[in-house]
C-alpha cells in the first residue's frame, strides 16, 4: 500500500465523511446498505484507521453516486519505475504480429 502522510490520509478520510453527510445518511445508514452489523467500520474509515477494500469502495461508490476515482481523489498514487515511453514500447511488442508456428 501506498504511505501517505497525515495530511493526504485526513483529506480521504474528511471526503468519505462529506459525501455520506450530503447524501444525508448516517454511518448505521452506510453500514447496512453495505451488510456491515457495526457502524465502527465506516468510522475507522472517516477518521483514517482503516480504508475500505475493494468490494467496499465500489459498493460505497455506488451508495454516494460517485466513482471510485472520485471516491480516493486523495490518495496519491503508486510511483512506477517504468516511463510512459516504456509502456508504449510494450504494447507496440504485442502488437506486432507473431510469425507462423510461435
């Protein structure tokens, strides 16, 4: 997982929260439209515990009617050692067509 300093993690953690309040639900609302019998789960997450995983995210996305993009906008993402150029001469690799008999 990506690190993030207490700023980045408070950012998330302050959109899971506005986004559950402007849709004007509580976090028992959340809870049980997720499946979830204790609330404290949504509010590990607001407070920045814990994050959701993926299956949750996406049920959470559709819940607030946002996108799972939307949703973590805050977290930065994964460096990569690979450049932009290395990836497009990936993909050019396997888009040359293989000879007959490979």
């Amino acid at each position: 997982m990506v690190q993030m300093d207490y700023p980045e993690l408070m950012k998330y953690s302050i959109t899971l929260r506005l986004v559950r309040l402007a849709r004007g639900l509580s976090q028992r609302d959340v809870a049980h439209r997720l499946g979830l019998k204790d609330p404290g789960l949504i509010s590990r997450w607001e407070n920045g515990f814990s994050f959701p995983d993926l299956r949750s995210a996406l049920d959470l996305s559709d819940i607030y009617g946002i996108t799972v993009n939307e949703l973590f906008q805050h977290i930065p993402r994964r460096t990569r050692s690979l450049s932009d150029q290395d990836d497009r001469d990936r993909v050019e690799e396997y888009e040359q067509p293989r000879p007959q008999g490979e």
